[in-house]
C-alpha cells in the first residue's frame, strides 16, 4: 500500500467540491490510502506518512490560502532534516488565473524538497464538470504513479 495525502484549504464549496474529485479519483486506484486533510489540521506526521502529496487552495489575492501558507510555515523547518523528496501536484481554485498561488507553492515546495510530478489544475471562475474532472484525473493519476512506482 502507498500513501496519498490531500492538504488543502476551503472558504467556499467550490475549493471542497474540488478537493472531494481529487480525493475520488485517487480512490479509483485500490492499492492506495487517502487521507484528506484540511490545511489548519496537518501536521508533520501526515508529510511524513506520505508517499505523494496533491495541495489544493482557493486564489486568494494572487496567492495560495493563509492556511495553507500557515500549513508550510509550520512544517517547513521541521520537515527539513527529512528530506522528504515527494512527489506532489495542485490543484487551484481561481477567480484570476491562479498562477501566482500556483508560483508560490513551486517555490516553497522546492525547500522540502518535494519534486512536481503533474501540471496543476486551475478552475477559473464558477465550478463546471469540466473542473471536477479535471481534479478526479489528477487524484487518479497520482495514485496510479504511485502504485506503479513512476513518482
């Protein structure tokens, strides 16, 4: 069994909804644990428990949620001896165009380090099925690359 951990923030339905098809897609893959976690309520322990990790956050001002900011603050210098080295992906919930959280989240995963494994997934404006299948693909194949060994 691998382990999948989805760190992510939500003030609104449409980051959760976001966040729920990730989690669904990397369920399709049998051989894989999920955990998915509110940004405020990871910890440490969860990275370390982790095989590959997907972070999602709403665009805030240009940027990643202060709560998952608050998230890599808290564990950045603790992780650091670790090494940890995983493979994560993004996924952005945007009222602009995302990349400045996007851009932010790069930056600070390199410090980990953690290694990008999948383009991000930025859902612009209202919700559509296109964006909730978007993410479950993106669960799925994280999972997938796990199992398999790929990432």
């Amino acid at each position: 069994m691998t382990n999948l951990l989805i760190i992510y923030h939500s003030q609104s339905d449409k980051t959760d909804h976001l966040a729920e098809a990730v989690c669904a897609g990397a369920r399709q893959e049998a051989d894989v644990n999920v955990l998915l976690k509110k940004a405020f309520d990871a910890t440490l322990d969860d990275l370390l428990w982790a095989n590959g990790i997907i972070f999602g956050t709403p665009e805030n001002f240009g940027y990643m949620s202060g709560a998952l900011k608050d998230f890599f603050d808290r564990t950045y210098y603790p992780a650091e001896p670790h090494q940890i080295n995983l493979p994560y992906g993004v996924f952005v919930s945007a009222g602009n165009d995302g990349t400045g959280a996007v851009r932010e989240i790069d930056r600070i995963a390199l410090g980990y380090p953690l290694r990008k494994v999948a383009e991000p997934v930025i859902a612009k404006g209202e919700l559509c099925a296109q964006d909730i299948e978007r993410c479950s693909e993106l669960g799925q194949a994280m999972a997938a690359g796990l199992t398999m060994g790929i990432f």
